[in-house]
C-alpha cells in the first residue's frame, strides 16, 4: 500500500479541519518541507496541514491521535538540528499562518502571540522602548513556537538568558488533542512549573498554539567595540579578565581568523584579514555604568596587547562591527562549499584547552575548522569545512564535528548550548546522560505523550516505550480527607 | 548517607526535608521523613566560570559565604533563617534579587535527583548555556519533593556589585504608589531590585542600582519619582523587606499578580491590616497577615489572583495552592504518576 492509501482517510478529515487549500499532498510540493535549516537531512512528509487557529490545530492533533499517525509542528524551518524534519507517512502541521500578535500590553510588559509570529516582529511590536532579549541569529525568519520549542539564544544570552527566561505562559494542544493552559501573564504560578518543562522540549510534548512573553525597557545606552588579537585564546583571556572584573556584557562574541577572512570578504565591515582572533563586546545598560564599565573594557584589552582596537561611534557602524559577526555562517561559503556546524558547550575556562584539541582535529581530519563563538557563556560554533563533492568527506567532516563534541562534553560542557539536539545530536546524548537520566526524561516524555507520537525519532537516542503507570494511581487518606492535594 | 537507597528502602509515605524552616508549607505528616543534612558539600565552586555545584544540604548562607570571597555571589536571597539550597529550590522560595536575576528557575542550571525508587539522575549540566535533554530542573523547582529528592544543583553565579544604592519614594497613597512603580519598572534604568512595601498605612516604592557607580543611577530615579530619599548604606532596608515573607505565628500569602495590580493589593493590605511586600515589576508579591480574620484575606486575594498559602497558623485549615487551572492540574496529575508512580513522596 502507498503512504498515500495509509493517510487517505486521516487527510480528508484534516481537508474537513482547515480547508483543502491549507493541505499540502503533492509530492513536489511536499519537498519544500522535506527539511529544516539543517539540509543534510531530508524527508517527505505524508501530508503537510497548514492550520489558522488553536481549534484548527487541535482538530489536526485529534484527527492525528485517532488515525495513530505521527506529527511534526514546525515554525519557519531555520532551526539547525532537523529538530523539525517531518517523520515519513506522518503529518507535518506548519505553523506559518497563525502569525498574530494577540495583545501588546506594555503596561505589564506583555506581549501574547501565537506560534508563528516572527521572533523580530515582537521586538518592532514593543518599540521604541521596550524589547524581546532572546535573538537568534535568524530572527528575522524564526518564529516563536519555534524559540519555545529549541529554548533559542542568541548574542544577547549570556546577560540577558534565554527564551525559557522570557516564557510566562502558553497554551497547549497536548499530543492527544487536549488543550492545556499554563501560567499566563503573571510569574510563579501555584502548581508545577510544566510550563518550564515544555520550553525546549523540541516539540516532542505537543504544540504550543498561544504565547505569552515578557518583554524588557531598551537600554539607556549602548557601547560597541570589536578588538583584534593575535589568537582566539589570547581573545580568550580577555573575555576572561572582563567577567572576573565584574562586567557583564550584554554581548560577547569572538570569531578567529578563518571566519574573519570569510565575514570580511562578504560585508567589508572593515576586519583585518590578518588577525588571529576578533573580540566584539558590546555593554549596556544606565548610561553612567555603561560608560563607566566600557573604558575599563577597553583598558583589558590594551593591557592584553590587542592590535587594534575599533569603537563604534554610531549606530551604523555598530550595525557594520554585528554584520561581520552575523554573516560569519553565510559567509562560509567562500571557504569552502559545505560546513558542519556545531554547538557545544564549555566552561569558559577550558577554552584554552578545547580550542586547542579543536586544531589538533582538524589537523588529523585534514579539513579546515572556522570558529565563531558566543564567548560569554562558553557557547562554541565550529565549522567544520568540506567539499561534498569530494568522496567521502562528508562522513570525514562529520566524524571530525563528533569527535569536537565528544572534547566539549569532556571538559564538562555539554553538545548543544541553542540549536537542540533534534535528530543531529541525539546519538551523543549518551555522553552526556546516562541510561537512568534518559529513562527520567523519558517519564517527562511519557506523562505529555504516551503513544509518542508529538514529533517522533528526536531528542532521545534509542526508540524507549512509555508503558502503563504501574499499578493503580492510590489517592493519599489525607487527599480523601480534603486535607492535602496533589499536584 | 546514601539518600537515594534511604529513599528506595523506605515504606509508606515519604517527606524530602532541609533544614525544616518552611514545614508550615507542606501539608499532611509523612510516615517517614528523610533529612538532606548529609549532603552538605560545595561540591564545586568554578570562579572563573561563575558556576558552583552544591549539595542539597548546603546552608544557602553558608554557600553564599564562600562566594562572596571571590567577589561572587548565587543572586537567590529568600528570608534566610538557615535554609538549605536544597529547600529554597524546592520550595521557590525568592526575595528582591529576584527581580533582576530572575527565580530559582532560571539560576539552576543543572540538579541531580532521586527517584522514589531509588533511581538516580541528572538533569541539565554545569554549564549556564544548555539545551541537551528536557529541563527536569525547572520541573522540580518549587515541586515540594512531590516528584523526587533534589540531591545535588548546579547553579550559574553573579558578580556581586563594587556598590548599591537605593532610592525611596513614600507615600499613603496607593494610586501614587503604583504609578511610581510603573514609571520606574519602564524606565531605562537597570535596578537590582524594585520592591514595595505597605504596613501600618504607609507604602514605600524603592529602587536599588548596583555597579560602579550605583549614587549616580539611583539619583536618576530621584529625579523621575520627584520625590524621592537616597539611602547608599542600604542593605538594612533591604533585609527588611526580606523578613517581612515570613510570619512566625501567623499567614503570609504569595501572590501571582501584574505590575498593574499593585495599588488593588495595596488596599487590600490596608483593608486588611497586612503586611505587604513584593517585586513591582514582577507582580509578584507576599502579604504577611500576622492576626484577624486569616481566611477573609485569602478569600479576598484567591478572587481574583493565584495565590499560595506559606506560612500559617498550625490550626489554620487551607490548601496550598488553591485554585489551578484544571488542564494544568490533570497534566500535572499525569507527570506525578510517571515520576512516583506509587504516590509515596508527599
């Protein structure tokens, strides 16, 4: 039987659910959905639903859990991990029309959205005075079901945090087709924080339908620099002597050499092609502190020997100091035909030492490493590069990637800091979680999603069964009583 | 002490405690209560990397101690009163630093748990930027042990500011009192706290700056609130409003609200001869209702917010939590069962 005979019956209820034109069932039409923002995976998908509202999309989830067929929710497809590649013979439900902001109330510095809304529209929605901090590098693409989904950073993180920070509630259409309502507009509400739980889980728990986030005052003042080293652990050492200073910059990015060389041909943003290493740190915050802070920013890095030191003496030339760092991946390209990115984690400290294993790989592989990272919070960006073209040097480049992961789990990090771990990295969780860690997870899983059928195959590295809750659920005598509950 | 066997070798019902100053919290007597007081390592404290990983049974004062050595500091600040980490994360239990540094929640960057079956496992890692696996940590803050015994967590660490300073604006007005909040909450400025405070009829707003030049920010809110006194020998003032979350012998209720809240809660404080201290921005605030008529007060606030009941009166008869949304309810029902399927761990 063809897929297409399988899902038949499931696709005319989902045509009933949200109209034929919002169902997607040609082959040729079904690849543009094939995959995320990470190309080397791809899969056609049984039908893609297009739903306009929480109830159309609880009507897709039912109609789903009755006909026993998987699901995959995805956003705008940037994300980097294949997070949201379609499962075969499954739905795909594309989140792209429901894109309304719902209520700006800044007053209580709120913002209610639903999943489609770009992650820049919230900002434009909020200004001139306030703000959303989580940035991606995709932001003018990436939606925010899709931050919820990957719990999404950016440059901004390691002041400001990240997505599960700025979450105060969501509504839920939970894998059996349920709607659910966590928390609102209001922080700490009685009860478990499931809401927390469900930032980051990849979509594996169900669909987030309704946002609520929490938005910030812009900053009084902001103070951009990019300076320039002889090498990424001599950068290093600065971003080092910054933090123990006290300073917590709104940003701190370091790109080396070979990245620099990529970026600079792209924008011209003016980076010497010489340098080992760039350092962009930007602060802000009250005026006075700002100021105050910057010039003790700018006398570590003379005192650590940069080269060059460059102030951004207005806006657009900050937006020119950003350009080259946020093109550094699109960049690529000009260094070679494909890359391999990753995303560990290390404890700052250790940098030194991982960047150093990191050319000691790329030396063995024969291949050449880009590094571009958030050096703030230890947040590496290794480009692997390669031509495809070459016979196996797909597979060399990917062994290489693993091996940079397996040193940042060694130096106690960990193998993804933003992109999620998706189908690209879920065989190394196991180097980071045990067996008894990933059956606890799997019981979070469980309780969301028994028949796991809320984006199958991601997250965990081996297919586990839920099973059934042993033994009858025993209400305590007090709970009888009226005297205790549960949660 | 191996919690984890105790926990998996005990039979009947099983209560997780610290050092025992939030018991008014809990409901119901355990068959069997476990004490985390032999967890009582700093396991790590990576200054460089503004990490530590503590044990459940660290003193949070004691933790703090050691981090104020290398100028650092866990920017968690609850009433103290010898409470473990352990606790505190358990509990989400918070105070003013919570306003700029957010909640336990989103300083645990890792924990290490056991199951009631004796199963033990971690979650997130030591690392403050981390997306691998699901984020069980939050899951288990402010859980009451309800799902597990928190052994271990690993926590993300501040830089403890050169100086404070803190404005403070007074008035008998709640009206004037929340509108002075909101200017400062919407103000450009970047405040180490923002509480308010009403007792004895008469609020204060205050604002703290931290930094290098704390003077010099906390006199730009004195010129926005007009009004406004500049203490710069502050931590007294802020101590105070930390105290105020507790009532030895009678209620305090924590309430969920919106910044725009504040001047309704205000006269419900007056109204009701309480205590009311809180985080304006937040919304998030904590009545102290020392004596009256204890359940009029939480009728009043549960009619219109999600309100807890912490501390209260030992013959006090009321639940915790008090209404939740019954979607979330179920749900969390549904995680309770996974994690302790035989509903031992009250």
């Amino acid at each position: 039987m063809t897929a297409g005979a399988v899902l038949a019956p499931l696709i005319e209820e989902l045509r009933a659910a949200v109209g034929a034109e919002h169902v997607v069932t040609h082959e040729h039409q079904l690849r543009t959905y094939e995959s995320d923002g990470l190309l080397q995976y791809a899969v056609t998908p049984g039908a893609v639903v297009l739903p306009a509202s929480t109830g159309e999309v609880q009507a897709v989830v039912r109609a789903c859990h009755r006909a026993g067929v998987p699901f995959v929710a995805r956003g705008a497809g940037s994300g980097l991990s294949g997070g949201a590649l379609p499962v075969e013979d499954g739905v795909l439900i594309a989140l792209s029309r429901m894109r309304r902001i719902l209520e700006v109330d800044l007053d209580n510095q709120r913002v209610i959205v639903e999943p489609g809304v770009t992650n820049i529209a919230v900002s434009q929605a909020v200004a001139p005075d306030h703000f959303y901090p989580p940035d991606p590098s995709s932001q003018i693409v990436c939606t925010i079901g899709g931050n919820v989904a990957e719990n999404s950073g950016g440059a901004h993180c390691f002041k400001y945090g990240f997505t599960t920070n700025y979450v105060t509630g969501l509504e839920l259409v939970l894998p059996d087709g349920e709607l659910v309502r966590l928390g609102g507009k209001g922080v700490d509400p009685p009860g478990l924080d499931l809401l927390g739980a469900f930032v980051g889980s990849e979509g594996t728990l169900g669909v987030a339908t309704r946002i609520w986030l929490r938005i910030v005052p812009k900053p009084e003042s902001v103070r951009t620099l990019v300076a320039f080293f002889g090498s990424p652990v001599q950068a290093g050492e600065v971003v080092s002597e910054i933090v123990s200073g006290g300073i917590v910059p709104g940003a701190i990015e370091m790109m080396d050499n070979l990245s620099i060389r990529a970026a600079e041909g792209y924008t011209n943003a003016g980076y010497p092609t010489d340098a080992g290493a760039a350092l962009v740190v930007e602060l802000d915050g009250s005026e006075a502190e700002c100021e105050a802070r910057f010039e003790q920013v700018v006398a570590i890095c003379e005192d650590a020997g940069a080269d060059s030191i460059r102030v951004a003496q207005d806006e657009a030339e900050r937006e020119l100091i950003w350009q080259a760092r946020k093109a550094a991946f699109a960049a690529m390209g000009r260094i070679a035909p494909n890359y391999y990115v990753q995303d560990s984690v290390i404890p700052r400290t250790r940098l030194a030492e991982v960047l150093g294993r990191i050319e000691e790989l790329g030396r063995e592989y024969g291949l050449q490493v880009a590094n571009v990272f958030h050096a703030g919070d230890g947040n590496l960006h290794p480009l692997v590069c390669y031509d495809g073209s070459n016979p196996g040097e797909a597979e060399r480049a990917e062994e290489c990637a693993g091996e940079i992961v397996r040193a940042c789990v060694e130096a106690g990090g960990s193998i993804t800091g933003e992109h999620g771990v998706g189908v690209d990295k879920k065989r190394y969780m196991p180097e980071m979680f045990s067996d008894a860690d990933l059956g606890t997870f799997q019981r979070l899983r469980c309780a969301f999603d028994p028949e796991q059928r809320s984006n199958p195959g991601k997250v965990m590295p081996t297919p586990r069964l839920c099973g059934e809750v042993p033994g009858p659920y025993r209400r305590h005598p007090l709970e009888q009583a009226g005297v205790a509950e549960r949660f | 002490m191996d919690l984890a066997a105790a926990l998996a070798r005990s039979e009947g019902t099983v209560r997780v405690r610290g050092a025992g100053t939030k018991r008014a919290w809990t409901r119901g007597e355990p068959d069997v209560e476990l004490s985390t007081e032999g967890l009582d390592e700093i396991v790590e404290h990576n200054v460089g990397d503004l990490t530590a990983v503590l044990g459940a049974g660290v003193p949070l004062a004691r933790a703090q101690g050691k981090f104020a050595e290398a100028g650092q500091m866990l920017a968690l600040d609850p009433p103290d009163g010898g409470a473990t980490i352990g606790g505190v994360v358990a509990a989400n239990d918070s105070g003013p630093l919570r306003s700029r540094y957010g909640g336990a929640r989103d300083l645990v960057v890792g924990m290490r748990i056991a199951l009631a079956d004796g199963t033990v496992a971690k979650s997130g890692g030591k690392v403050i930027k981390n997306v691998a696996g699901y984020d069980l940590a939050k899951l288990f803050v402010g859980s009451f042990g309800q799902l597990g015994a928190i052994l271990e967590v690993s926590v993300r660490l501040h830089p403890l500011p050169p100086a404070t300073a803190t404005a403070v604006a007074r008035s008998d007005d709640p009206d004037a009192l929340g509108r002075a909040a909101l200017a400062l909450s919407h103000a450009r400025f970047e405040q180490m706290g923002l509480d308010a405070r009403w007792e004895d009829g008469a609020g204060v707003v205050m604002a703290r700056f931290g930094g290098a030049t704390a003077v010099a920010q906390a006199e730009a809110a004195q010129r926005l609130l007009g009004d406004a006194e500049i203490v710069e020998d502050d931590d007294a003032v802020w101590e105070a409003q930390r105290a105020a979350q507790r009532s030895p012998s009678g209620l305090v209720v924590k309430v969920s609200a919106l910044q725009t809240d504040l001047p309704q809660l205000l006269r419900i404080a007056r109204d009701h001869g309480a205590t009311l201290v809180g985080r304006a921005a937040l919304g998030l605030h904590w009545l102290r209702h020392d004596e009256g008529d204890h359940m009029a007060l939480v009728e009043a606030l549960r009619g219109r917010w999600a309100a807890a009941v912490l501390d209260r009166p030992a013959d006090l008869e009321v639940d915790r939590d008090g209404r939740v949304d019954p979607g979330a309810r179920m749900l969390a029902e549904r995680v309770k069962e996974r994690f302790d399927p035989s509903g031992r761990l009250i």
